[in-house]
C-alpha cells in the first residue's frame, strides 16, 4: 500500500511530483549551503534510466550525489523545514546515511518508511522550498494459524 507523507516547507515555488510505483529510485544529487538548494533524481524504470529535472535553483556551495545499490531503499528521512527545505538526511535499508545536507534552520521532521521511499513531491524555485515523500507502507502478512495443541493424557498407559 502506498502512502504519502506531510508535505515539510512552504508551498511558494513550482509544484512537483517524481517517481511512484514502477520506478526505482537510483541515485540523488543534492546542492546544498545554509539551505537546500537542489535536488535531482535518478530512476530505472522499464531498464531505461531517466533523469529528473533540477528541482530548486543553480545555487548552493557544496554538491554531493548518492548511489543506491540493488534493492536498497531509502527507510529514513530526517531533516528541519521553515519556507524552505533547510536540511536533508537520508538512511537506508542497508545502514547507510546520507547527510545531513544543508543548514541547521527550521523545525526537525522524521519520516519512518520501512518499505522503501518511492516517490517525492514539493515544491521548488531558487531553493527547495517544500518536500514530501511517497512510501510504501509495510503489509503484515496474514498468520497461519498454528495448530491446536494436542492434549495429553495424565493418565499412565499399561
């Protein structure tokens, strides 16, 4: 089942929506300084890659990209938001962190998604002013149930 997380930020700036059910998310390029400036996807779908468009604005003093490997996915995401996006961190199913990107400013959010986040949306001018997440919400899968437990006599065998 698909869900989708609160949107962090302001909703100044182009609204925008990545990814979704058939898409695997590959790498993400961030630009980043006191703020998030920028943010780019990477995604497999259909074995053909495709490249989002910069979502936020040129600027940003520092760069860095992230791979994921074969199955790994993004469970965790924390970071602080105002009217903008002022900080990413991104954890994976496989241990490993990304971040935090950006500044201190903002209120602190964390997304628990233990079925991989698929999906981003928000919006975006000169910064990243807003983001929110797709995910996959984790099924219980339905219990068998065990078999009665057979009683047993107290009573002595001859």
């Amino acid at each position: 089942m698909q869900s989708q997380s609160l949107l962090y930020g302001e909703t100044s700036g182009d609204a925008f929506s990545e990814g979704g059910l058939g898409k695997s998310l590959l790498r993400i390029h961030i630009a980043f300084g006191a703020h998030v400036d920028s943010i780019q996807f990477e995604w497999l779908e259909g074995g053909r890659i495709l490249r989002s468009i910069r979502r936020g604005g040129e600027g940003g003093c520092q760069r860095h990209s992230f791979a994921l490997e074969p199955g790994e996915k993004i469970i965790r995401v924390e970071g602080k938001s105002g009217q903008c996006v002022d900080q990413l961190t991104f954890t994976t199913s496989k241990g490993n962190q990304y971040g935090p990107f950006g500044g201190q400013g903002g209120n602190s959010f964390v997304l628990d998604a233990p079925g991989g986040v698929n999906g981003f949306f928000g919006h975006a001018s000169q910064l990243l002013d807003a983001i929110g997440f797709y995910y996959d919400e984790l099924v219980d899968e339905p219990k068998t149930p065990a078999a009665p437990a057979r009683s047993r006599s107290k009573t002595p065998v001859p």
